[in-house]
C-alpha cells in the first residue's frame, strides 16, 4: 500500500517538523550539487533553520554567487526602469558629496562632536600625514628656488670674472697705446731739435700755416698786349 499524500502546511509537532526538516534539506543541497555538475550550472544554496542555523551549497563561491546576482537583479531593474538608474547615480553622488564636505569640516575642526577616540585619532593621522605632504613639496619648492638661485649667482659671477678679464686688457691696449704716443711725441721732438732745417733764416716756422689773399685787378690798358690780371700772394 502506497503513502499517503502529505498536505503542504505547517508540522505543528516539533520533532516531526525537525526530522522532516533534516530529510527534506539533504535531498535539496543533493540536487542542488547534482544540477551544478550535470548541467554546469553556478548554483547557490542557503538554508535558515527555524532556530537560525544555517545551511548552504555553492558550486564555486557563495560570494561570488551572489555578487552575481546582485549585478543582475540590477542590470534587470534598470532596463525595465530607465528613469530609476539616473535618481539613483543622482542619489549616490549627493551621498557622496555630503560625506565629503563632513569629511572636510572635520578636517577644518568642525563638527567634531559626535566622534569618538577612534575617530578623532583617525582624524589627526590624516591631518599629519597632510601637514608632511605639504611641508614635503614646500621644501622641494624651495630646494628647487634655491638651486636655481645658485646657477644664477654662478653665471653672475663667471660673467663678472670675464668682465674684468676684458677690462684688464683694454687697460693693457691703453697703456701700450700711450707708450707708442710718448715716445713718438718724445722721437719729433728730438728730430726738431736736431734738425735746424725746419726753420727758416728769417725766423718763420716753414710748417706754419699760410694764408693766402686775392689782391685787386689793375686797371686795363689801352692795347690790347697790356690786358693782364696781377695776382699778388702775400705771405703771413
């Protein structure tokens, strides 16, 4: 004689129900492994007893079953939502930018309240690690000006060495130059006093200078022989 059908509510005998709930279980998590192998398929399988045991089968990982599944509940609601997808990015950013101006007025002081050691301990590494990141590119900064300034001052005076180079020299070409000067001026006079050919017997200086004057034409005469124009040169 067959069993009899068993009517799907609840066992009100505990014991019952407990036995019901081990037989019933292991033949679950049995197909469950046997659907995954024969059709390889990714299965998960979670089971809470009444008391809140837990129970759970997964072919790979649990985790990485139901991250897959959370992913395509979602792809699934935003194509049969469209507008969804946008108040909820939409919400997402304001969420974010309200975590980032309470993260900023903590980091300002303010608001700071509600947090307890852990936090404000939290609160003071970051704003350490801030301070040395900033002294960090301030030093670099001035390390670099520093150098900079260097280079400068090595070029500054390279140029000023060269500079007074080139002025010793030309002081150099100047007194050589008023040598050569002096002992020109030093051998003409010699000549001049050696030589009494420069100066004539009347007592002018042949190398004087000379000034020459037009006189006036004299008067024409009656023949045509005597047509001539007198030019006197006068000595100065």
């Amino acid at each position: 004689m067959g069993r009899g059908k068993i009517a799907i509510r609840r066992i009100d005998n505990s014991t019952s129900r407990q036995v019901t709930f081990s037989k019933r279980r292991n033949g679950l998590l049995k197909k469950a492994r046997e659907l995954s192998i024969l059709c390889d398929a990714e299965v998960g399988l979670m089971v809470f007893s009444s008391t809140g045991k837990l129970y759970d089968y997964a072919s790979t990982s649990m985790k990485s079953v139901i991250e897959r599944y959370n992913k395509l509940k979602e792809e699934h609601h935003h194509l049969m939502n469209p507008a969804s997808e946008a108040k909820t990015e939409a919400a997402s950013l304001r969420q974010q930018l309200q975590y980032l101006q309470e993260c900023h007025r903590q980091l300002m002081g303010e608001e700071l309240m509600g947090l307890g050691i852990k936090e404000l301990q939290s609160l003071e590494n970051q704003l350490e690690m801030s301070l040395k990141g900033v002294r960090m590119k301030k030093d670099q900064i001035l390390t670099n000006e520093i150098e900079e300034l260097r280079q400068k001052g090595n070029l500054i005076h390279q140029e000023n060495v060269e500079l007074y180079q080139k002025m010793e020299q030309i002081q150099k070409e100047n007194a050589e130059l008023q040598k050569k000067v002096y002992e020109a001026r030093s051998t003409n006079e010699e000549n001049v006093a050696s030589n009494p050919s420069y100066k004539v017997r009347n007592g002018y200086d042949l190398h004087a200078p000379i000034s020459l004057q037009l006189s006036q034409p004299q008067p024409q005469y009656s023949e045509p022989s005597a047509k001539a124009i007198k030019l006197g040169l006068q000595l100065h």
